[in-house]
C-alpha cells in the first residue's frame, strides 16, 4: 500500500525552521509523512505554520501518544487525523504496528476528552478492509469526531506502483452504504464528504476525475528535501524548484514551474485524494453543491438512496460491457497495464 518507510530520509537533509519560513500565505496546510511525529521539533514546525496558515492538519499513525498530546495542549485549533485501515484485527495487519489500532483510538478519545474538535479517522479503503468501512464510520460517529476516506493511489510519494482494487463491485457497494449514511446525517460537511467518496467510486473504476485538477496552480506538495511539486500523485517528482536553494517567488514564478504547470494540464492519473479534490470542490463548488442537493432532497423526501449504478461504469461493469481488464487498464497500477499491453 506505501512503501515510504522502506526508503527513509537522513534527519540532516531533512526541512529546516528556515526553510519553512519561505512558504507563502496558505489557506490550509496537511502536515504528512512519513511519520510527522518522529521529528521532535514538530512543535516548533507547527509554531511557524501558523504563522501563515490559516488551517493545519497533521496525519498520523497515531503511535506517539504522549507527543500528539502535548501537541494538541499547546495547538487546540490544530486537527489530528489518525489512520486506521479497519477494525481491530484488519488495522493491525494492514499496518503492521503492534496494538496500533487501540493506540490510535486510544489517542483520538483522549483527544476528544480534552475538548479537540478537529480529530478524527483517516482509512485507505482497500480489498482487504472495504467491510469494516461502515463499521469504523460508526465509531468515529459515535465520538462525534471527523472521518476522512481514501482509496488506494500509485506514486513516487507513496513509493508504489502495483496499488489496484480487485473486487470493485465490492469495495464500491461498501462506499454506497457510507454515502447513504453521510447522506442521512443532518451535517453539511458530511454531505459534500458524501460527494468526495462519490468520487471515489468513479476513482477506482479507474474514470476521469469529476473535478478538473489544479495543483500547482493554486496548490502544491513540498518534500522532506525542500523539493516543491505540484502534487504527491504523479508517477516521478515533477519539481517546480527547490525551496533550499531560492525564495518563494523565485520557485514559484519560474521556469521549470511553468513547465511542470504544462504537464500538469495534461496529467492522466485522475487521483483523487483530498489534497488535489478539497480545493477543487471549493474553487467548482456548483458542481458538488448540485449533487449535495439532489442527494439530501431524495434522501429526505423518498425511500430512494444513493446507488453506486448512478455511475455509468458501474452498470457497464455490472452488465459485462467492460471486463475487469479494462478496467486494471484504466489504473495507475503498473504491474496490470504492463500485463495487458502483452
Ligand atoms: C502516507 S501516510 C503518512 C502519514 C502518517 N504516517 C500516517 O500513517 O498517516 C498518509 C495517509 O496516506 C494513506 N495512504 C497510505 N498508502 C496509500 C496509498 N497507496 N494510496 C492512498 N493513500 C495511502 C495512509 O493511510 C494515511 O492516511
Ligand atoms: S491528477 Fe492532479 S493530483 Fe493527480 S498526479 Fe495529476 S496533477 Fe497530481
């Protein structure tokens, strides 16, 4: 699912407080990893964001228990996401750290008691975990907390190239019954998450993404090297500048940006993860806000709930006028293109 941890980066070559300083005004920063709670000055990092950030959020694995505490002591606007790829059992293999599942959540309800709105769940809903989707859905619910779904994605940033959905039906039907959910709540944030996991269904059918993509345009990744991208979806680092080595405005009004702007108009890989679709679902906000509206008013008004077949390339599935092979060709999973190039 991510490799990262098997390529880790040298704690020397790693951002620096000064470099950090250079970014710009940002309306929202996701702190990630790795692991962001490794580095001990994390605090001091999270100081200088908010700074020129109006919203932070930091993804964990949760494991450093007494580290997020004191982060969140000193932060309490601060939002923590913890991922968890299941219940119990499933989490724990899929993750591999011992006990991490109680760890986590042990955190998050620690979190909670503490008075921290902004904390919750992040899962990467894959074959091996699309049942628990719902169940763990009504855990977070239950504590009133945030709960943020992903699906698997292939990149240089996740070191993997062989990430694929096998039983789409599946793993769709498990994204239904969580829309439907959303759908019932009575939050409006919970209504357009339901159109994010709409999304994600369209995602693993490998479709193009319902919203145009502008990253580097009025987004961007930057890496443990000070290497700032567009994104963190693209097969290679696609690198606009290198933050070490000159200013924002420099980096971000230069050539080898334009040029990365270039590719990115053309880019085929139609992620959608929050990163690149949150700020596309505010910037072409009438389109998730006509699909919000026609979802709650049917929820409301009749028995009729969102159906993964709304999707086109459900039914054609469904109805054998595309094959899974057609579909593992639509991925970014190599191993699969490969195999039916031959
Ligand atoms: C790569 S982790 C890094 C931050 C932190 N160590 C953590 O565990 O959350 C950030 C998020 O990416 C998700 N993730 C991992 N592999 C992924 C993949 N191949 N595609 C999409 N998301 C993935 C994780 O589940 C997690 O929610
Ligand atoms: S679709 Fe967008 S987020 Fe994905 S790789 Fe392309 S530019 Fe990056």
């Amino acid at each position: 699912m991510c490799n990262r941890y098997k390529s880790p980066s040298k704690a020397e070559e790693e951002i620096s407080i000064e470099t950090i300083k250079k970014l710009p005004k940002m309306y929202f920063t996701n702190v990630t990893g790795g692991e962001p709670f490794i580095r001990e000055d994390l605090p001091d990092i999270i100081r200088e964001l908010y700074k020129i950030s109006d919203r932070i959020v930091i993804s964990t694995n949760g494991y450093f228990t007494d580290r997020i505490i004191a982060l969140a002591k000193e932060f309490p606007q601060v939002g923590i996401r913890i991922s968890i790829e299941g219940l119990e059992e499933t989490n724990n293999e899929i993750r591999g750290l011992p006990n991490g599942f109680q760890r986590g959540y042990q955190t998050l309800k620690k979190l909670r008691k503490m008075g921290m709105k902004d904390v919750g769940f992040g899962m990467t809903v894959q074959d091996r975990n699309a049942d628990d989707l719902v169940h763990l859905y009504n855990i977070s619910d239950k504590l009133d907390m945030e709960f943020a779904t992903a699906s698997l994605h292939n990149s240089f940033y996740f070191v993997e190239t062989t990430n694929i959905i096998h039983d789409r039906q599946k793993v769709a039907k498990n994204f239904e019954k969580l829309i439907n959910r959303l759908l019932k709540s009575n939050s409006p944030k919970k209504w357009f998450r339901a159109y994010f996991n709409h999304g994600l269904i369209n995602y693993i059918y490998g479709q193009p993404r319902l919203l145009p993509c502008d990253m580097s345009f009025d987004t961007f990744f930057i890496d443990p090297y000070g290497d700032v991208m567009p994104c963190n979806g693209t097969k290679e680092k696609e690198v606009m500048g290198n933050l070490n080595e000159c200013t924002w405005n420099e980096l971000w009004n230069s050539y080898a940006a334009e040029r990365v702007r270039k590719k990115v108009r053309k880019c085929d890989r139609q992620c959608w993860m929050i990163g690149s679709v949150s700020p596309a679902m505010h910037k072409y906000i009438w389109k998730p806000a006509l699909w919000v509206v026609v979802h709650k008013l049917r929820s409301v008004f009749t028995d009729k709930g969102y159906s993964m077949y709304e999707n086109k390339i459900c039914r054609d599935y469904k109805d054998g006028i595309v094959t899974k092979e057609d579909l593992d060709k639509l991925s970014t999973c190599e191993e699969c293109i490969d195999k039916c190039n031959c």
